[in-house]
C-alpha cells in the first residue's frame, strides 16, 4: 500500500540522516585507502631472489619463482601452476597427452598447437624455434596478443606434454626480460 498522498508506482523521497552519509563516506574512505594499500603490495619479478625456487614434487620440477604467489588448478589431464606479476603472468601446464612417441607424432601435435595459437583473436605468432629441456622436446612460439609479447614453450615426452607460458605486459619496461628469465629458470629435477 501506498503512503499517504503519494501515487502507486512512485518511490518515497527520503533524506538520509547526515550520521549515515558520514559512515558511507568513512567506508568509501576506507575501501580506497585499501585498494592504494593492495597496489602496493603487486607482485614484482624484480623482488624475487634465488631464494624463491618453487618445487612441485608431484610434476618433478622447479622454477625460480616464490611458492607464496603460485596459483595451482586442476586442467583437463593435468595441473597448471600459474604465477600473475606485475611485469604480466608466468605458467607451467603439464598434461598427460596421446603418446607421441615418434617424430611425425611430436610434429603433428606442435602443428596443431601452433594452429591454435595463430588462430587466437589478437594473436600475432612471430616466430618459432627448436626447443629441448631433458627427454623432452618441442617449440618455442613467439607471439604478440594484443600488443602484450608471449612466449610458449611447448614440450613433449611419450605421453606428457609441458608448456610453459610467459605474458610479457607492454605497459611495463623490460617486463619481456624478467619474464623470460624466469622461464629459463624452469628445470625437471627427479628424486635418483
């Protein structure tokens, strides 16, 4: 019901007490003091140190990069160990693929991976190169996405495959080196 001398379908005017805009103000002040505090606090490559070597014993690998800022999710076949930094984000996927085991497999799934990296919205590839770490082997794919360089590391062995993947941002300096040192920072490591 409708009050008293106001039509249906109209909202009451009201006034907010003035104690009330003072706590919507204080939480508005609040909220941004917060917010400066969190972008302060952005992850840096520039800050890591040798000291910051994250392991995986159940993927057998390290990387040089802090434990406290990986993220760890479950993929299809596998698990993805990702690491977002103010220079732009550093990944390692490791996945149990179809057996490749011969050269003309290995090169039909590089093929295919390629394809789908070319045929990404606002992909550019730039280039690609032989890659080998261990028993493994591969591409290295160099690419732009929107504007931001890419590097994918795209390695097999039997019936894993390992890509690690560096997004360089474009809006910081010298953000493509720091990444690519820490993926040259990636390494197997086995227990014998």
């Amino acid at each position: 019901m409708p009050f008293r001398n106001q039509a249906v379908g109209t909202v009451p005017k009201t006034k907010l007490p003035m104690t009330n805009l003072k706590v919507l103000f204080s939480l508005l002040l609040c909220l941004g003091l917060f917010t400066v505090a969190a972008s302060a606090q952005v992850k840096s490559l520039r800050g890591v140190t040798d000291k910051d070597v994250f392991a995986s014993e159940d993927d057998g690998f390290e990387i040089s990069l802090p434990e406290k800022w990986v993220k760890i999710e479950d993929v299809p076949g596998g698990t993805r160990y990702q690491w977002d930094v103010k220079e732009g984000m550093i990944a390692v996927t490791i996945r149990e693929v179809a057996a490749a085991r011969t050269a003309a497999q290995i090169d039909e799934f590089l093929a295919g991976y390629k394809s789908t990296l070319a045929g990404a919205e606002g992909a550019k590839l730039l280039g690609e190169a032989p890659a080998k770490i261990g028993d493994y082997r591969g591409k290295v794919f160099n690419l732009t996405i929107d504007g931001d360089k890419n590097m994918f590391i795209v390695l097999l062995w039997d019936k894993f495959s390992v890509v690690l993947h560096g997004a360089a941002s474009a809006k910081v300096a010298e953000s493509d080196k720091l990444i690519i040192e820490a993926l040259q920072s990636f390494e197997f490591v086995s227990d014998n």
